[in-house]
C-alpha cells in the first residue's frame, strides 16, 4: 500500500522569536495614570450587572491597581476576548485583578529575560518545490532498495 507525501503546513502556533518579541512588547511601557483609569473604566464596563455600594472607590482602587503593572499586561487583562472577563462571570476584586496581573507579568518577563530566539528561516517556494522533489526521488529510489539497508533481525 503506497502512502502519499502530506504537504507540510505551517502551525498556527508563534514562533519562539515572536513569543520573545510579544513578551518583550508586554513588559516594556508602564501604564499611566490617565490609561490606568480608561482601562479600568473599560474593564468594569464589562460587567454591566456590577452594582457596587460605591462606584467611585471601586473605580478608583481599580486603576491605582492597574498602574503598578505594566501597559501591555493591562491591555490584556481588559481585552474581552482574552482577558479576566473571558473567565469571571462576576465583576473582579482587586485580588483577583492582582493575582491575574502577577501571573501574566511573571510569564512575560521569563520569556523576556532569555535570549532573544533566532528567527526561522523563510524559504521560497521555489526552494520548497526542490526539497519536495528531491525527499520524493529518495523515497522512490529507497523503496526499491537502491540503498544498502541493514538486515532485518
């Protein structure tokens, strides 16, 4: 039973150079006071059920929260697509937006401290349609024992 090559397709995982370059992005800009509190405004507006007893203090513990954490570590905790939002059903404390921030930042320095990853080599398609060719004619020539293989034992 004869097998077909597959044809390689890229994964849509990130390379480990631009997981170093998304960590090193993440970690570089500290979060001003005035972004801090349009985040936390955006961040609470996630909620709209969120009711608490005084929205100003709650505001306000939000965004001095969110000022000790780096600009792009925010910009993810208040994404409603990848952030805290994606996983509570209930407006957050600040432990909880701390206990978040404090993870994220911790990964993303990691990735920032090692050594910046050489990046993959890009190949044309033309190259690509050589190697293909070439594994093809090897496999073919290997098939019909063109090779000196070793005895089966």
């Amino acid at each position: 039973m004869a097998q077909e090559m597959q044809r390689w397709t890229p994964s849509t995982e990130l390379s480990p150079a631009a997981k170093w370059e998304r960590a090193v992005m993440k970690v570089r800009h500290s979060t001003s006071p005035q972004r801090a509190a349009e985040l936390g405004k955006q961040l609470v507006g996630q909620w709209p059920h969120a009711n608490p007893p005084n929205p100003g203090a709650y505001s306000l513990s939000i965004a001095k929260t969110l000022e000790k954490y780096p600009l792009g570590v925010v910009e993810e905790l208040c994404d409603p697509t990848t952030g805290l939002a994606r996983f509570r059903e209930f407006p957050p404390t600040v432990a909880c937006i701390v206990e978040w921030c404090e993870r994220m930042t911790r990964s993303y320095v990691a990735v920032s401290l090692r050594p910046r990853p050489i990046p993959e080599p890009v190949y044309s398609e033309e190259h690509c349609a050589t190697m293909r060719q070439r594994l093809a004619e090897f496999f073919k020539q290997w098939k019909l024992g063109g090779f000196n293989r070793a005895p089966a034992e």
